[in-house]
C-alpha cells in the first residue's frame, strides 16, 4: 500500500516537470552544436572593453534572426534586444561583450591569436572571464524562447553591455537611459555567470549580497625632504609610511570577515641620498555595505592621525574613485532559483555561498533602478576534470578554459527552466 501510494505520488509529482522539461530539454540538445559553432566564433575573435564592434555586430545579427526587435549602438557598443510574447512579466537578461588583455595559454584548437593594443603596448586578447560563454547563452536562449512560446508569456530582454571588465558598462548603459528602448520596464533582471572552480551540472549563489563594493584609497605622507647626511633636519614620511603600513595590516586582520583591504602599491623617493618629501600609498578597499565602509576607513583615518602626530608630518587619506557598487541578490529571486532548479538539477547541485570580494558591474542595474536583480554562477568544469585536480585555474587566468559544449548546455538549462518558471512566478 505505501508502496503504491508512492508509486501514485511519484506520478504525480514527475507528470508536470517532464511535460515542461522535455521540449526545451531535446531543444536544447540539438541546438548544441550549433551553438558550440557560434561560442568558437566569439572565442576566436575577442575584443577589449570599449572596442567590443564586431562582437555587438554578431550579438545583434543572430538576435535579430531569433526574431527579437534590436536597438544597436545604445552608448557606443550596447545591444538592447527584446522578444514580446502576450501579456506577462518583462525579465532582462545581461551578457557582456568584452574581453581580457591576455595572451591565450590553453593550447586548445580554436584558442585566441587576436592582438590589440591597450595604453599604447601591444596586448593578447582572451575571453578569460567567460563572456563568450554568456554571450552564446544568450543567443541560445532567444533561439529557445522563439522556439517554445507555448511555455511562457510576457517579454524576454537581452542586453549585450560593454566594458564590464574596466566597471564602466552597466553605468554607461544607465546614464545612456537603455530602458526607455524596452516596451516596459522589466520586473527582474539576471545574469548568468561562469564559476572556474565549480563542476557542470552546479549552480552557486549568494543570497543577499554577493559582490562587493570596490574602492581605491590613496594615502598621502608629507614630511621635509632633506640630505641623506642630515636625518635629523628632515622629517622622512617613509617611516612615517612603514609605520602605517603595519597598522593597516591590523586594519585589514580586523575587519577581514566583511572587508578586504590590500596595500597595492608604495611608491616615495628616488635615491639611496636623498630623503624625499612625500610617499604614496594606493590601497584597495572592498565591503558590502556603507556602514562597513565607513568602520575601515575611520579606522585608517585615526592610525594616520596618531602617527601624522607623533611624527609631526601630514597624512591625507582620500577616499578615492569607486570601482563598482556592492551587488545584491534580492531574497525572492534566490528562494526562486532554488525552487526552479533543483527538480532539473538536483538539489545537492544548487549551493549557497557568502558573498565574495570580487566586483561586477552587474551590481548597478539594482543599485540604480531597485530593480530586483540576481547574479549567479554556473560550474563550467568537466567531472572528470573538476575529480582529477584542486589546482584548476581561475577566472582571468590564461589557461581557464570551460569544457564544451556541456558548459553551453548546462548554462542554457539553468537560465531556460528559471526564466519558465519566473514568467509563470511573477
Ligand atoms: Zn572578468
Ligand atoms: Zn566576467
């Protein structure tokens, strides 16, 4: 009887999920190669931030195909695309156009020769980050969209952004006001991103917030310059430097649960003979939340009163130019990721991380418009490879690279089954 009873139960709960899962899953599947084939085209030809033309030209060309209505050249490179299917929520979906400026070191057939040139010095491009994965995911998804419109009502956006790798793109899109291209606003947006460290078949995400918010800090010591045979005439800021040097270390040991603060560089004097006047230091200061900031630098701020005192020298710390705001998963939208996968993918697959010190300029579409946003990441190792090593490079690393094509399949089987079931949500 319990047996049956669970027979019955299995029934019914399997009926739905195959009935929904099935026609995407075998589209999916043939589109792979296909899709494999395009991923080649963007990974062989990358392109830096900012100058990402032939990468926007494709993006729009194969959206076009798919059916969507593009606006191109939104704040120079930006593709803003979308596909109206009846009344229903609007869900944006973000992929980036850039690349890195590295020489390739995969030595896989199809790695990238490009050349360019950045400041002047002659550079590799790669697509370390992924992008190119994103990008084809993108495509593939609009494909499928088209394909399956019986599954779903509402709008599908898909935003191709520049120059996310120098943190300027999202911002560039928004002050350029992108939205007013859509027919309405959307309700949520997404972006899908690859993990190095993470095999196929998972999903990781922090809920709440998941990257953080990315500042330079430049610090100032001003003392007098003098003779190297007569210390005792100048005021030398390279101790006073050293000094608060070791104190920032403190600083960071401190407050290293919800902060990351590194000295980067240090840079004062120019010969063994001369005591120069001032030292500069430029520290990188990553937190999540403003009352987090506010705790380091006040901290930094009352070291370098002390020592400025006790060494009688001027210490300034400016607070400096921000990279990208800290990024945040907003609740809902990371009860329904879990809730949306774990009948296609398992649920010891889905994993919740806390969130990481590393910036995405991802984070602004949420920061500037409220809009609920979520970022999550999809493993893009084979089990094998993931099984055989510990030391698998990380992301903008030369030698990363995501297995195919099952990094293309399990990235569109994750966005597509969340993207149902969120159209049907919300
Ligand atoms: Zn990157
Ligand atoms: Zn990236």
């Amino acid at each position: 009887m319990k047996h049956r009873l669970y027979k019955i139960s299995l029934f019914i709960w399997v009926l739905p999920l195959t009935c929904f899962a099935l026609p995407i899953e075998k589209t999916i599947q043939a589109e792979a190669p296909a899709l494999f084939k395009i991923y080649k085209g963007f990974h062989q030809n990358p392109e830096l931030s900012n100058q990402e033309t032939r990468t926007a030209k494709i993006l729009a060309r194969y959206l076009k195909k798919a059916g969507f209505k593009v606006k191109s050249h939104v704040s120079n490179h930006g593709v803003i695309a979308y596909f109206q299917n009846g009344k229903g929520p609007t869900l944006m979906i973000r992929a980036e156009l850039d690349a890195l400026p590295l020489k390739e070191r995969t030595n896989l057939p199809f790695a990238s020769h490009v050349q360019s040139t950045k400041n002047g010095k002659k550079v590799g491009v790669m697509h370390a980050c992924g992008h190119d994965v994103h990008l084809t995911t993108a495509i593939g998804l609009a494909r499928l969209f088209k394909h399956h419109q019986k599954l779903w009502r509402g709008t599908l956006v898909i935003v191709g952004q520049p120059a996310e790798e120098i943190g300027r793109g999202a911002k560039a899109l928004l002050s350029a006001n992108f939205l007013k291209h859509l027919p309405q606003k959307p309700d949520a947006i997404l972006g899908l991103h690859v993990s190095a460290h993470h095999a196929i078949g998972t999903v990781v995400y922090s809920p709440g917030w998941t990257t953080a918010h990315v500042q330079t800090l430049g610090i100032s010591i001003t003392g007098r310059g003098g003779h190297a045979a007569m210390p005792h005439l100048a005021k030398n800021p390279i101790y006073a430097a050293a000094e608060l040097t070791t104190q920032l270390e403190k600083i960071a040991a401190t407050h290293h649960k919800y902060a990351a603060l590194s000295l980067g560089q240090f840079s004062g004097g120019t010969k063994s003979n001369i005591i120069p006047k001032t030292t500069h230091l430029k520290l990188s200061l990553r937190t999540f939340s403003k009352a987090q900031r506010n705790k380091v630098i006040k901290a930094i701020k009352d070291q370098s009163a002390g020592i400025a005192k006790k060494r009688n020298v001027q210490i300034k710390v400016n607070d400096g130019s921000t990279g990208t705001s800290a990024g945040y998963n907003d609740p809902s939208l990371s009860t329904h990721l879990s809730k949306a996968l774990i009948p296609h993918l398992g649920k010891k697959n889905i994993m919740t991380t806390p969130p990481v010190f590393f910036g995405d300029d991802f984070s602004e579409y949420y920061q500037q418009t409220k809009i609920p946003a979520i970022q999550f990441a999809v493993g893009s190792i084979s089990p094998k490879r993931f099984k055989a090593t510990s030391k698998l490079p990380s992301l903008h690393s030369p030698r990363y690279y995501p297995d195919m094509p099952g990094t293309l399949t399990h990235a569109m089987r994750t966005m597509g089954h969340y993207l149902i079931y969120l159209f049907k949500k919300l």
